[in-house]
C-alpha cells in the first residue's frame, strides 16, 4: 500500500469515528421447542447489513441505522419474522419461528447490497455452507456437482478452467498470459489465478455462482460470470467447531474455528483446514500410490466497529498444497495421418517398451518423471463499510500472492521422452475497489464503483523442458539415420525466462430506476482499460555438443531459442440494460442484452515456428467482444416451492482459444482467436417443501455451443501429418460442453433426541448427470467423453452444541468416469485422461461450542 493511499485511509477513519457510537444487536433464534437455528438469516430492514446465526443459534450485528429500527428473521420452513426495536440495549433478544411450508428468501449480495434471491432479475444459484461441509463439497470441484452449468477442468492447479455456461477460459491447458472470464471473488477480494479453485474452503457462509455478464457489478470484468464466496465472519459471542472426517484411501481432514471478543469494538475469527488422502492411481516404476491430497490452510479474520455506521475486517489467508499429483494415465491412442514410423504403436514398438495397461481405469501408471503440484497462495486484505446517507461506501483492498512449483511428465509414459516438465512461477497482485451501493432517491438505487488491479507474474527462475533418451524417437520427422546419433537429444532442453506487468483499471456502475412498484429498468456501464507488458526469453541447453549442421538442424526442429517483447493496451465501454416485471408476489421476470469484453492477450507458453522462426504475429491475442441475451421467469407456482426458467443466447466475436501444437516446444499450446462463437441454452431450477422435514431440489441445463466461425483451426489429433495444418472447424461444438446437465436431490430431517441430547436427524442425497462432451479445442472422433451420473450420499445427526456426526459417499455407485482427455506433447496419437475419483466414503464427527 502506497504512502498516499495509507494516509487517505488514515484521513478517512480519523474524521469519521468519532461521529457515531457503537451499538450491537445480540440475539438468539430457536424454533418452537427452544432448539436454536443454525444459519437463520438476520437482517435489519433497508440495509445492507446482515448475519447468520452461529451453532448456537446466536447472533450479533452492528447496527448501522438509527433507531427504531425492524429486524427481519428467515429461515427455512419457518415463517419470516419481524420485530422492532425502539432503543439500544445489552439483553439478548430472544426470537422463536413457527414452522411453515413456505420457502423462506435466501438473501445473497451479489448486486452488492442483501436482496431476496428470487427478487434479483440475474439468473443464479447460492449454495449454503452446511450443503457444502456435510456433502464433503470442499473445494470448487465438488461444488460444480451441485451447481450444472457450472464446469470446472484441471489437469493440475495452475492447468484449470473454471467456466460458466461453456464460457471463461480456454478450454485444456492453461496460457498465463489471458484474464479468466469468470470472476472468482472471496469476500468482495479478487483471485486473479485460476490454480485458487484448487483450495479447500474455510470456514464458508455461502456460494453465489452468477451467470452471464457481471461487469457492471463487479470490480473485475466478467465475461461469463462469477463465483461470489462469502467466509463467516468473527462474532462477538464466543463460539467455535472442531472437526475430523475419516474415511476409506487413509482420508483425514481436520478442521477448527474458533470466534469471540476481543474488545467491545473487536472481535477475531481463526480457522484452518487440513486435508490429507491417499493416492488413487498405482505407479508400478516406484511402488508408490499417487493423486493423493496434502492440503492445509488457514484463514484469520478481526471484525473492528469504531462505530455503529463503520465496520472495517482485516483478513489474512495461507494456503499449502503439497501433493503427488495430479498424474495422468494413458486412456488411447489415435492413428494419426503421419507416416507409420512416426506414430505413436511402431515408435513403442521400436523402444521395445509397452503400457503397463490399456485400460485408464485399471488406475496404473510406470511414469519416470515424478509428479509435483507444490501450490501456495495467500494474501491480506481490508474491508471498510461505511454508512453514507441511504447507502453503504464500501473499500476493499487486497494483497495476493502465488507461488507454483510443479513436475510433470508429459509423455504420461515409463519411457525418457520428457524427463523435465518443469513452469515453477510467482505471482503477485495489489487489487483496490471502492464502490457505493445504496439508494439515491424513493425510485432510484444502484452501485457505482472503481476497480483497479495490478498484476506481475513472472518465472522462477525459469521454466523447463528437457528431452531424454528416447526423445528422437518421438521427435523423428525423417528417415535420417542422423536422428538416432547417440546422445543428440539426451538432456536436450529449453529454458524460458519471462515477465508479465498488467494492469486493468474500470469505472463501472448500474442503476435500478423503478418506473413503477412492479415495472424496474436497471442500466449499467463499464469503462475498461488493460495494459500488459511481457518480456519473453527462451535459451536452448544440453544435448550432443557438435558444429555438425545437420545435427544442429535435427535440435533446432525440437527446441529453438525464441526472444520478444510486447507491450499491448486496450480500452473499451461495455453495458448492459434489464428490464425486470414482478406480475404479483408469485412471478417476476427480466430480460437482459448486454455487452462485455474479455482483455487483450499475450502468448507466454511460447509461440509457433515456421522454417525455425517463431511466428511473433500471433504474440498478441485480440481480446473478447461479447453480446449477450437472456430472458428468465422467477416463480413460486405453489407454497413451498420455487420454479426459475431462463433462455440464454451469447455470441463472442474474436472467442480466444488454446489450440494444441505438435510442437512440443510450444508448452500448453498456444493462443488464437476464433472468429466466432456462439452458445445458446435454456436452464430450468426449483425447490420445493413437501413438507417441514422434507426438501427436494432440482436443476437442469440444456446448453448448445458452437463455433460459428473458426476456418483455419489447428486439426484434431488423428488428422495431424496431413495434408493441412488447419482446419474449418466452423459449425463444430465448443469443448467442455455438455448439450444436458442436471442434478437432483433431497433432504430428510427429523428433531429427536439421541442419547439425551436435542437434535436433528438427517438423510439426504445429491444426483449429478451430463451428457458426453468434447474434450478438443478442434473438434475430434475419439477425445470426446461419455456422459455419466454420479450419486452422493449423507446421512447422521446434528446438534447445536456438542457433538454431532454424519456418514458420508461420493460417487456412491463407483462409477468409471473422464474429467478430461489430453493429447500427449508432439501429437505421436497417445492421449491422456484425467480420471474422476472412485468411491470415496467416511465419517464425520463435529464438536460445536
């Protein structure tokens, strides 16, 4: 934090504190037989300020408004509540629900400020904590299993692609040098790497995962949509949870949060996680199991109100991940178009070497090269909320950090092809949002805000590749009897060092101008600016020392030096316009058309070369145009239940895509724009309660994406040797997109007593279903995946303190499943899969105070 900035905040909170003083609002929530409610909703009226009741059913708010004021109380199944405070006072506040049938509002800030969800005109869907812990959902991966239309792929932290509807990022392997189209926000703070989706959750109040365009909400420009991840927040009523979950691969996780005051203005929140698993996959070569989990985290939070109208959180997270993964195992091989001798069957045959399986599933691997994911991120972060008039002026700045150590072996074989496959990184980033949100007259609210980030990455110290013995084997592009001269490409490799400076700035608000009590226009706009700067450098090392040109020749067609400097800036308006229409208190509908753009980018896995020369015209990536569409129905057709439809159609021109190379020293592929793209879909949601113990949930998403224009694609992996490089590929399906999606499922609860103890019993399960997709940016005859169903299961009992526990199943049927298929490096034919995780199950105790 600059000098300048420290002393405005300084200025800002020296002036301001003394202006109120500092009132809190403490309570407890119960149902009708004096069992306390955990996660009960609390909201003081025309505000933005709210909580959720602690495992004791406890809750403190600071109060921000003068009095009297309303409080309104909501959980579900219970009927709302409200009561009216006239004057500050020190006693707890005692509230007790009655039960009903009616599906209490979920309250979610994503149009920052706490609205009801099925009042909001955005299609989304929230996902609670408790959902979350005891479906043993701890990190984005398993959370996509609840939520459609949401697809996340990783092939290791830093290769990750979290997308929203088939739209975000590129598809397969990771370029660093493109933004995400999809804003990941904990706590209002910014993660500008993908490899954050890999961490476990601490301590998690709830997900927002929005769809379509948000820049004219969000500091960071979001093309596609945005996971909205809200922590619990310190308390000012002592309280905490331990937590240990065992189950079957030596599954153990261990998580705690403890809360209290430290001061009557302060209290302090510290929680951590660790999780640690067995490998799922055999290495035979080494007699060790991999893709195991070694996770540990920890997060602490102080919660500081100087005064009843000010609330300022500092936050401070770190993040390790240490494991032996995430190894890939052969799942095919493709007859290429290249000359026998040059695929992948007569190269192994040669070697004298074999697959210690053709069957992924029989989870077995003979990899040479050990696998690292070393994965660390972390940061620190202010919160300031202040209250101005009828709104709320909110400042978050932030400080992040990533450090990345990795190994991998990308010829997913036993044999020394690619002994070295090494990008270890840092990355570090400095993030200021400031934004009001708030109304500005009896009609008239809105957010207005300015978002700046700032962005450097760079090697450390630098990125590896380097060939083994039998390199030349899957390099030999000739009948040269010069390829086999020992020792040419043994130990042969590149070294890359580079640097990326970005910087992105916006202005960015949205109105909502009620016309009528029923009829709401809501205009937004965006003015974007990004700047990126990269200083790339590869040198070449190793191999036969010879001024043979002919030899020389053979090792430049592997690897070549490659050196270039760009420096790139663009800027542009976006918006968009929503017309919202509430018919009566059971149906309300909006239609949305909006634009949006995704930045200019820059290649930094290296470029592709042409007669030795790397092609610097395609260093520079055009950015995103997106027009986007959508009308939705939000209803309640019947009491207790809800039912969402929303029809979607986005067109992207200049789609930027990461297409495979048979270069193997283009590292993750390269980057290009299609010149169109379009995905159009209908997704329907629901809820409803059958009765007070019983809720059943459902989601279904039907999604068709396709290139409209893409004529000089690189070809899939079984045309590669022909007679064309490219391809037009116009008319093909985006990868990663699944035509259906749905899940399903149900909760059971019954209050009871177990061995003396007040609490609740519970059963519930989670289906999650989606049909086959492409798992090629071109689209292909065999990397495509079939569809499947996975079904997840809990069961156990519940207290509000004490202890509780639960028995839980992931992928309860043991199903055979593809996350992703990925071409091996050079294009020999071999592909690799990313398998899905097998039957997984255990038990969970929890201990609340």
């Amino acid at each position: 934090m600059n000098k300048n900035l420290l002393l405005a905040w300084l200025l800002l909170f020296s002036g301001i504190a003394p202006l109120w003083s500092q009132t809190a609002i403490k309570g407890r929530v119960t149902d009708s037989q004096n069992i306390p409610l955990i996660g009960a909703t609390v909201l003081i009226k025309d505000s933005n300020t709210y909580t959720l009741t602690d495992e004791s059913g406890f809750f403190t708010l600071a109060n921000q408004k003068e009095y009297p004021i309303s409080l309104q109380i909501n959980f579900v199944s219970f009927k709302e509540t409200q009561i009216t405070l006239t004057s500050p006072s020190d006693q707890l506040i005692e509230i007790k629900l009655e039960d009903d049938l009616e599906l209490s509002e979920v309250l979610i800030t994503a149009r920052r400020r706490s609205e009801e969800v099925q009042k909001v005109p955005i299609p989304l869907s929230v996902v609670g904590g408790p959902r979350i812990e005891e479906s043993g959902s701890f990190n984005v991966n398993r959370v996509k299993e609840l939520v459609p239309t949401v697809q996340l792929y990783s092939s290791n932290p830093r290769n990750t692609t979290l997308n929203i509807r088939g739209l975000g990022s590129t598809f397969g392997l990771t370029n660093d040098g493109i933004d995400p189209g999809v804003g990941y926000y904990v706590d209002g703070v910014y993660y500008a790497r993908p490899a954050a989706t890999s961490l476990d959750f601490i301590d998690i109040e709830q997900i927002e995962v929005l769809r379509g365009p948000q820049g004219t909400l969000f500091g960071k420009n979001t093309t596609a949509g945005a996971f909205n991840i809200t922590t619990r927040l310190p308390s000012y009523t002592p309280g905490g949870t331990v937590e240990l979950s065992y189950g079957n691969y030596g599954f153990i996780q261990a998580k705690s949060s403890i809360t209290g005051p430290l001061s009557k203005n302060l209290a302090a929140r510290v929680s951590f996680s660790g999780t640690q698993r067995n490998g799922v996959i055999e290495n035979i070569a080494t007699g060790k199991a991999i893709n195991d989990l070694n996770n540990f985290g920890v997060r602490g939070q102080l919660l500081f109100n100087p005064s009843s109208k000010v609330e300022l959180i500092l936050a401070a997270d770190a993040t390790s991940q240490r494991p032996d993964g995430y190894a890939q195992v052969v799942a095919g091989v493709v007859e290429t178009k290249r000359a026998p001798y040059r695929r992948f069957e007569q190269i192994i045959n040669d070697l004298n070497y074999q697959l210690p399986s053709r069957n992924a599933f029989d989870r077995i691997v003979d990899h040479d090269t050990p696998w690292r994911s070393n994965n660390d991120l972390g940061g620190i972060s202010l919160n300031t909320d202040v209250q101005l008039g009828e709104g709320t002026l909110t400042s978050t700045t932030a400080w992040r950090y990533w450090n990345w150590g990795p190994s991998n072996d990308r010829d997913f074989t036993g044999l020394p092809v690619l002994t070295l496959s090494q990008a270890p990184s840092r990355h570090e980033q400095f993030s200021q949002e400031i934004r009001y949100a708030g109304d500005f007259s009896k009609k008239l609210s809105g957010v207005l805000g300015v978002f700046y980030l700032s962005q450097n990455l760079k090697t450390s110290p630098y990125h590896t590749e380097e060939s083994g013995a039998a390199q030349w084997r899957f390099s030999q592009s000739s009948t040269s009897a010069l390829w086999a001269t020992p020792g040419l490409l043994d130990g042969y490799g590149i070294r890359t060092f580079s640097t990326l400076e970005s910087v992105g700035a916006a202005v960015f608000g949205q109105l909502d101008w009620a016309i009528t009590e029923k009829l709401h226009f809501l205009p937004g706009i965006r003015f974007n600016y990004d700047q990126k700067a990269v200083d790339f450098k590869r040198e070449t090392y190793g191999g036969l020392q010879t001024t043979d040109p002919a030899l020389l020749a053979i090792k430049r067609s592997v690897y070549a030096p490659q050196q270039f400097v760009a420096d790139v800036e663009d800027h542009n308006w976006s918006g968009q316009a929503t017309i919202s229409y509430q018919f009566n208190d059971k149906i309300n509908s909006f239609g949305t058309f909006s634009t949006s753009y995704k930045p200019v980018g820059i290649n930094l896995g290296g470029l592709p070369t042409a007669n030795g020369q790397p092609l610097l015209e395609l260093a520079e990536v055009k950015p995103e145009f997106v027009k986007h569409f959508e009308l939705g129905i939000k209803t309640t057709p019947v009491k207790g239940s809800s039912l969402n439809v929303t029809f979607f159609n986005t067109n992207i021109q200049d789609y930027q895509t990461l297409v495979q190379t048979a270069e193997v020293g283009v590292n993750r592929g390269y980057l290009a724009n299609a010149e169109e793209v379009s995905v159009t879909g209908v997704e329907l949601d629901g809820n409803v309660k059958v009765s007070p113990f019983l809720s059943i949930n459902a989601a279904l998403a039907y999604t068709d994406a396709i290139y409209v224009s893409f004529p000089n694609a690189p070809v899939p992996l079984e045309e590669t040797g022909g007679e064309s490089a490219f391809k037009d590929i116009s008319g093909g399906r985006l990868p990663g997109v699944s035509k259906w999606a749905g899940s399903f499922g149900g909760e059971y609860t019954k209050a009871a007593k177990f061995f003396k103890k007040s609490g609740t019993f519970f059963i519930g399960t989670d289906v999650f279903f989606r049909s086959e997709f492409s798992s090629s940016p071109s689209p292909s005859q065999f990397l495509n995946v079939d569809g499947y169903a996975l079904v997840n299961a809990r069961a156990g009992f519940r207290v509000t303190e004490g202890f509780s526990a639960f028995v839980w199943a992931r992928n309860l049927l043991n199903q055979n499943y593809y996350e992703q298929l990925l071409p091996a490096a050079g294009n020999a034919g071999h592909f690799a899969a990313v398998l899905g995780d097998p039957v997984t199950y255990g038990l969970t105790f929890r201990y609340a105070f």
